[in-house]
C-alpha cells in the first residue's frame, strides 16, 4: 500500500492477513483515530478470537477496541467501508473457534477447507481494490465507486503549512534569552542558572482554494469540494470559492461537520454549476474584493482547474502574476496533469505557468494525497 493508508516502506501489496488488518490500523490512525499500540494488539487479538474471515465480527471487534469516543466510531466506519467493503454485504460466516485459532499463525493456518482461504482472499481483494480506487480517475467512476471514494476522504492526512512569526517564544534553541536568564540565577540566590532560549513561533499559515465549477471540470467538482471539507473540517484557516461565470464564497457552507450536508448546502449557494469559464475575470474579482486586501496575502492559494479559458488568456495571465505577488505561494492542480500523454497546450495554461510554484495532478485520491503534503511543505 501506499500514500496515507500504509506506513512508509510498506510492501506495495499485503500478503498476509495480519498485513491487512495492521493495514487498517494504520489507515484509521491516519484518519484521525488515536490508535495506540496497546489499542492495536487488543484488535488483533480480537480478530484473532472471533476470526478474520468474518467481515461483521471483524468490523465490531474495531469498534470495541480501537474506538474511544462516538467521533472514533463514525471514523471507523467510514475507514472500515473503504477498507473493506460494508460489513453488511456479505453472510454471517461462523466464526472460527478461539481453541484452534491465534493470531500468531493466522498467516499460514489451513484447515483443510476450501471455506476459511475463500473468506482470506476476500479480505485481500477488498483490500487490493481499495487501493486500485484511490488510483482510479475520478470523472470515470460509477455511482457505486463515487460513494466508496466519498467514505476514502477521511483517510487522507492534512496538515496546515507553517509560517514564523515574529513573536519569540522559548525553544531548546535560538538566540540567548538573557532576561529569563538572569530571572533564573536570581531565584537560586545569584547563582549561574542555565542558558534560556528563545526562538521565532510558528502559526499555521491560511489556505485559499479556489475550485473551477465550470463544465469542462464538472467529472471532478463532486471530488474537489469533497477535499476542501476535508480541509475545512481538519486544519484553521482554510477558505474556499468556486470559479466559473462568477465568483462564489463557499467557506460557510462547507463549516458543517457532516461531508454530505456540506456538498448539499455548497450545491444550494454555488450558482453557475456546469457553465461557462472566465477564470480571468473570476480571479480578478477575488484579488479586488478579497484577495489583496489581505484574505491571499502571505496564504497558499491553490487552483484547481484544467485551465480552459473562453475570455482573454492575456487577462488571466495578468491575475495570476497579481495573485503571485501577495500570496506565498500559488499552486495549480490540472486535473490531466498525471495523465499519460498529457501536454500542456491549452492557452490557459500556457499563460499562467509562468507564475505558478507548482504545477501538479489532480484526478485521483492518490494525487490529492501528494497535494496536501506539496500544501503541508508550502
């Protein structure tokens, strides 16, 4: 496994059943879930009791073991469907018995049946297709693929990019801080003290997203307002807008807890779904209204968007260049930027690389996943 759902130099594909379910630990600590080591051992051992071919005993060993509070619960469940399928899809199967089955041989224990290795390879291939999921292009997925991929988004690990500010505060290290110093020797009556420190504070710096909502992009809006909740839910200072025929402030309606109440209530406020393109005019009422008078200012603003302008690419070029000079970073996602064969000939495009940072994918889970850490690095 790779990217947030398997730890690092994780083997690209799970062999054992054990793998699986460490699999799993790991994609809900990720998620969010504070899963200690104590809490990992009791679902394994769990596992190992009522057996790791049944789905629904495995699903609510999790629950009762790797869960602390009711949000841990919602997590799990949402992890646990996109890691291995709804626990209600398939049979009750009978659960192995805890006499002849413990976890130290769960890889290698054969009965002799065809049943319990049938039921292994279904933990495996639920596994194997979360993972082809997160690679798939997401304007190509079914309904049923789309509803997987929506409970996938609590996998993904955000992390809020860091700015210094100019406050100090103590630290390990830094410049001397001869005032706490000096306060020090004299609480032990004038005798030397150890060196205090004091080193520039970190914040976390805002996020601006500004989404294209327009036709060309509508395979992908569903996803990408599904990632800037995600964003909204896990980090401060993330602002989001739709681009399109108009410019639309989506930040309040995306503050609801519940991922499908939020895309509802974006869906009630976004007005120019499906329309036309003027990603030129659009920005440059950002940058008047919002950006400029300091919302873009110092932030990292990301643009998603397949850079398909139907004003004038000579505008949209001067608006990025604009935007470039207040925020700390600019960052544009084109949703056929990973995908073979791709060039970047489209006259959007071309006008704004100039004055772009980066310029990466954006079809996929798993290059959403690569998005949040070039963000986390901004």
């Amino acid at each position: 496994m790779s990217g947030v759902l398997a730890p690092p130099g994780a083997a690209g594909r799970l062999r054992d059943a054990d793998e699986v379910l460490l699999g799993f630990t790991w994609a809900l600590r990720a998620a969010g879930v504070a899963v200690t080591q104590d809490r990992a051992q009791g679902y394994l051992a769990a596992v190992a009791l009522v057996g790791a071919g049944d789905r629904r005993a495995t699903y609510a060993a999790g629950r009762a073991t790797l869960c602390g509070s009711p949000d841990d619960l919602l997590r799990h469940d949402q992890v646990f469907e996109a890691w291995f399928g709804s626990p209600h899809e398939l049979p009750r199967q009978r659960p192995t018995p805890a006499t002849t089955t413990t976890y130290s041989d769960l890889p290698e224990t054969d009965t002799g049946g065809a049943g319990e290795g049938e039921e292994e390879d279904v933990v495996r291939a639920a596994a194997s297709a979360a993972e082809v999921l997160r690679h798939r292009d997401v304007a190509t997925m079914s309904a049923a693929e789309r509803q997987r991929l929506a409970a996938m988004f609590a996998t993904l690990a955000v992390r809020a990019p860091q700015r210094r500010t100019p406050r100090r505060v103590a630290g390990p290290r830094g410049r001397v801080d001869a005032s706490a110093t000096l306060r020090a020797s004299l609480r032990r009556m004038g005798e030397p003290a150890e060196i205090r420190w004091r080193r520039r504070g970190v914040r976390p710096r805002r996020v601006v997203l500004l989404v294209d909502v327009s036709g060309s992009m509508s395979g992908y809006a569903d996803a990408l307002l599904r990632l800037a909740h995600r964003m909204t839910c896990a980090v401060p200072g993330v602002e989001t807008f739709t681009l399109g025929t108009r410019l639309t402030h989506l930040t309040r309606a995306l503050g609801a807890r519940d991922p499908e109440r939020a895309l509802v209530a974006a869906g009630t406020t976004v007005p120019d779904w499906s329309g036309g393109t003027r990603l030129g005019e659009t920005l440059q009422v950002f940058l008047d209204r919002w950006g400029q008078r300091g919302m873009a200012r110092g932030a990292v603003v990301v643009v998603f968007s397949d850079g398909w302008e139907r004003g004038d690419t000579s505008l949209l070029a001067g608006q990025v260049a604009r935007l470039r000079r207040v925020a700390h970073r600019v960052v544009w996602v084109n949703p056929h930027r990973g995908k073979e064969g791709y060039e970047p000939v489209q006259q959007g495009v071309l006008a704004v690389l100039p004055h772009v940072d980066d310029f990466v994918a954006g079809h996929s889970l798993a290059t959403y996943a690569r998005l949040m850490e070039v963000i986390a690095r901004a």
